[in-house]
C-alpha cells in the first residue's frame, strides 16, 4: 500500500515552547489554519507547532518559510499582515 508523500509549498512555524505558549502561541497556530480554511490553501500552506526556539524574550514568535520571515512578538494583527505578505503574495 503505497501513499504519496505531499509537501506543502509554505510552512508557518508557531512557537509553542511554555513562553509563547503563554502569550498566544497556541492560539496563533488556530488562527493561521483558520486563515487557511478560508482562503481554500488547504494542501498548499501547513502550519507546524514548534518546541522553543530560544527567543523567549519575544514571545510569541513565527516564521513563514520559505520566505524565512520571523516575526517578534505576534498578535493577531501581526499575525494577519505577516500571512498576506508571506503567505498570500506571491514569491518574486
């Protein structure tokens, strides 16, 4: 029984290491696959929770691959800029 091995075209990595955690790691990672959903980029964009990725001191963080954007301090608002810029624009 043979399943192919799909791979998305973009990754947003959500820090859920206990710091970000706290200040809305989990429910970014909600709000980027809803965001998903509702633009039908099901397939092409996936979100990963990461453990920490040791910058605590700007919790919660995200990175948008392959753009590699990393974004300090995510709230929702910059959670919506960085996903239009990096996930909906195209790549030049």
């Amino acid at each position: 029984m043979s399943k192919s091995f799909e791979t998305p075209d973009k990754v947003i990595y959500v820090c859920t290491g206990s710091k970000c955690k706290k200040k809305g790691g989990k429910e970014l990672s909600k709000l980027f696959r809803e965001m998903i959903k509702e633009m039908g980029l099901k397939g092409q964009v996936e979100v990963v929770k990461t453990d920490c990725t040791d910058r605590c001191d700007y919790a919660p963080v995200t990175c948008m691959q392959p753009a590699n954007a990393w974004t300090p301090y995510t709230d929702e608002r910059k959670a919506k800029e960085a996903f239009e810029q990096h996930i909906l624009k195209p790549s030049s």
